[in-house]
C-alpha cells in the first residue's frame, strides 16, 4: 500500500479485529452522515457483543508478545505511524471535516495535534524506569518495577474524532498495553482511519482493535468489556453521567480508570485585565470546534468596571465570524454536530433571554446554510438561574455575568460540580497567585486560551473525571507497579 493516501482511501467502514477488516457478526450496518448537509458518507458496522469478545479475545493473545516488546521497537512502531499520520495530514483533515463538520483547517491541526501526542508517548516508551529502594535489611533488595496493566478499553467522543483516540491508544501501546476501542457513532470513520494507518506502521495484529456500535448497540458491546476481567482498564473521553455508568459498571471487576467528562469551564476578566488580550483568549477558548469542546469556556464573569466596553468589544469580533460548511476555505465556525446538538443550544439561548438575556450578537438558528448551524452568540446580563449556566451549551455562545469584587468571581466559578479547564485574565500578580491557586479545576489559563500541549498534563477535578493524558504523568494511567523483594542475597 502507498503511504500517501486520498480521503476516499481512508474510508474502512468495518471493524478491525485481530489485523483484519471484518463487518458485524451480525451482519448489521447504520449510517455515518455529514452534519453540514445529513447526506449518509457510508454504511458503518454496527457492532454488539461479539464483536467486542471477538476484539477482547484477540487483544488477549496479543498482549504477552506485545508487553514483552523491547521499549524501542514500540517506539519504532509508534514513530513510523506518527509519520504516517503527518504525510496524510490533508486527507485525514477533510475526512474530520467530513463527517465532524470542522473547518478544514481545523480538522488538519486536529491531526497535527492528536499525533503531536503518538511521538510524545513514542519517545516516553523508552523512559519507563522503576526504582531501586534503599536498603532496609542484609541480604534483601527491594525494587519497584512499572509494568503495563492489561488490556485497555478506549471508548471515545466525536468532537475530536482523531485525537481524542490517538491520545488514549498512544500511551496504551507505547505501555506495551494492547487495545479495544470504541470511537462514537457520529465519526467511527477517522478512527477507523487511524487505525488503518496503525496496522501500516506495523501494529501487530490484536495488539490494537476497534469496532464501530450505533448508540443503541454500543451499550451492550461496551458492557462485554466492563464485565470482562481480562479488560483491566477503561480509558474515557465523554459525559458525566456515561462516565459514573462506566464506573459503576465496571466496578465489578475493580478496573483501572481514567475518565475524562464534562466541564463548565469559567472564563474570568477582572478590572485590571488586558481587555485586547482578554477578548482574543475568549475567541480562541471559545470558539474552537465552535464552541464543542470540554475546554470551550461556558460561562464569562467580568469585572463590572469593564463590563460594558467588553461586551461591545467582543461581540464585535463574534459578528464578523464566518459562518460556512467545513469545506469552504474562509470558514471559522462549520454545522454543529447533529440536531441534538443544536436543539440544545437553541433551547440554552431561547431560556436565557426569557429570563432576561440582552443579545449582543447572534442569538439564532442559520437555516438557510442548513439545518445544523447557529449563529456565534453574545448574551449580556446572565444570571446563574439560566440554564447555560449550570449546564454545558456546548455550541457557539458567550453569556456575560457582571460582577463586582474578587471573591464573588471566585465562588461564581467554583460554584459548579464540574472542575475541567478555567481562565482568568488580570495584570495583578497578586491576584494571579491568589486566583490561581483557589480556582477549582484541573486546568488554569492564565492570560491564555489556548491551552493544549501534549507535554502538559490535561485532566479534571470533581465531576470532570480522574486520571491526565499527555506529559510525564499520562504514562502512569496506562502501568501497574510492581514490587520486587528479593532475599538470600547475603
Ligand atoms: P456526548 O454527549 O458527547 O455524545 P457521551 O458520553 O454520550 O457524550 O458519548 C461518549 C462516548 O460514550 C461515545 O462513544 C458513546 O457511544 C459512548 N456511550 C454513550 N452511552 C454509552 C453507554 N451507555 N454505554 C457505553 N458507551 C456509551
């Protein structure tokens, strides 16, 4: 096979199981629509519970070889498919941009980025060292030593369909972990890519395996793992209450989690911010993948000094957003990801400015691009009563909550069971630290919304899940410690 490949190239619509493209056991099949026009792209496998016993049961086999890989041969592995991810970078760009809806300028720095973690977690591969204890007692040496935990269990969402899943599989494998996954039924085929481009590279058969599963069999072909002791671990990027569910399910049999859920992420502009900087950190924040991220800031506080000229400055730039499929060149903001989606933002917004909400920009559905479009929306004077406050939008809109002194700021943005990505802007150094260190979340922006690096420990606190990927910490989720005591020794 060439190694540089066009979109239509990319586009496997069966599972991968054991090195082998193969369609549900079932024999069953749902469609993958593009969000900018509904047009079906292809027919995936929908896949149930044997497919994912089948997926386990290869991955099963697989593992020992794999575990016993010397370090720098999965490394090796892992180089070569992060290369493989760069020279397809345009085509697995549009593929993203098709079936997610992002601009193709996002999709293909989505690829950049889900694979600036694959070479991070390659050369981490080489760097797993234990610890030799100091000496307690005559004649005993004591040793700590990392091992990889098992199988893994990736199921993933649709608002990074690259690399929500490059940055779950990378550490697995470069672990010496072997992998099942599940990617979400709105964009299975960019993970499907993915892993077609993986068994490129050399990813031994049954070291890493994914199925696609609509939502209504998804369930049960997930419960096959949760159930199963030789899954040793769940990796998860998604909502809240699907996250406690894994937990909850897999209790059972005690697995390792790491889970990524849900944020409200606050985005605070005090008096003495720099309001320039403050407005192109929210743009940048807020409107990647327009406004569908976990990071995106869902409620802005400022500072009641600047209040007004923030919100004139902001909605400003907002307006002059263009809105466009993912495939026109000038876009900035595609369609959302499904009706569902939009349903909700519309439902956030109709709420708001019932209850009192002044529409500074946007505020409305644009039907004439689609059915899947809303317009970038700025909405002054929201209260904590409102539904986008509590819950998160997930879409295209800003609401300004005004207040007046530090701590009201603080407590607004902590007074939320979510504790993922939070933002401040200020120019005091003193409020800096203070902020910094009593904002509850994982994540702290500080005059800077682009937060992203695979080098940086990315996770939540509270309801946001447990466990980071990326950076020196992200190799941990993914090994096991085990402690050597040897004796006789004297
Ligand atoms: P979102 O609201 O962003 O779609 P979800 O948490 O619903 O987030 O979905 C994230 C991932 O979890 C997707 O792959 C989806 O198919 C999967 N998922 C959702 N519900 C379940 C469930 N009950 N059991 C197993 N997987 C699920």
């Amino acid at each position: 096979m060439a190694s540089k490949l066009e979109l239509k190239d990319l586009i496997r619509p069966d599972n991968f199981i054991d090195g082998k493209w193969v369609a549900a056991a079932s024999g069953k099949r749902f469609g993958v629509t593009n969000p900018a026009t509904g047009e079906v792209i292809a027919d995936v496998a929908d896949s149930g519970e044997a497919d994912a016993r089948a997926a386990t049961d290869a991955a099963a086999r697989a593992f020992p070889a794999w575990r016993d890989a010397l370090p720098k041969d999965r490394a090796a592995v892992l180089h070569r498919w992060h290369d493989l991810m760069l020279e397809n970078a345009d085509a697995l760009g549009r593929l993203i941009s098709l079936e997610q809806g992002k601009p193709f300028a996002e999709g293909r720095g989505e690829v950049l980025y889900g694979a600036s973690y694959v070479k991070w977690f390659a050369d981490e591969a080489t760097r797993i060292y234990g610890d030799i204890i100091p000496q307690q007692q005559r004649g005993k040496r004591m040793t700590a030593v990392k091992e990889p935990v098992g199988i893994v269990a990736a199921i993933t969402p649709w608002n990074f369909p690259f690399a929500m899943i490059a940055r779950k599989i990378a550490p697995a494998l470069a672990a010496g972990c072997t992998v099942v996954g599940k990617p979400a039924e709105d964009t299975p085929l960019t993970a499907l890519a993915l892993v077609l481009l993986a068994h490129e590279a050399g990813v031994p058969p049954g070291v890493l395996n994914l199925i696609a599963a609509s939502r209504e069999n998804a369930v049960s072909a997930v419960a096959s793992w949760l159930h199963d002791s030789r899954v040793r671990k769940i990796t998860f990027t998604g909502s809240t209450p699907v996250g406690k569910y894994l937990a909850r399910e897999s209790a059972e049999t005690l697995k390792k989690l790491s889970l990524e859920l849900g944020g409200n992420a606050p985005f605070i502009v005090f008096d003495d911010a720099d309001l320039d900087a403050a407005v192109t950190g929210l743009l940048v924040s807020k409107f990647r993948n327009g406004g569908q991220t976990c990071v995106c800031p869902n409620r802005v506080y400022v500072q009641s000094g600047v209040y007004e000229k923030f919100g004139d400055m902001l909605a400003k730039r907002v307006a002059a957003l263009k809105v466009a499929p993912g495939t026109d060149p000038d876009a900035q903001i595609g369609p959302m990801i499904n009706a569902r989606a939009i349903d909700k933002i519309a439902r956030h917004v109709d709420d708001a400015v019932a209850q009192g909400a002044r529409v500074l920009a946007g505020g409305k559905r644009l039907t004439a691009l689609g059915p899947n479009y809303y317009a970038p929306t700025v909405l002054a004077d929201a209260t904590p009563a409102m539904q986008l406050s509590c819950e998160e939008t997930f879409g295209p809109v800003v609401p300004l909550f005004r207040f007046d002194d530090e701590a009201e700021a603080l407590r607004a943005a902590n007074d939320t069971p979510f504790g993922l990505a939070s933002y401040f802007y200020s120019q005091d150094i003193r409020r800096i630290d203070r902020v910094s260190r009593g904002l509850e979340a994982g994540i702290v922006g500080i005059n800077e919304g682009a937060l992203a690096s695979e080098a940086a420990p990315f996770g939540g606190v509270k309801e946001s899940g447990y466990g980071r990927e990326g950076s020196k910490y992200g190799l941990d989720d993914y090994l096991s410690i085990k402690y050597l005591c040897q004796g006789g020794l004297e």
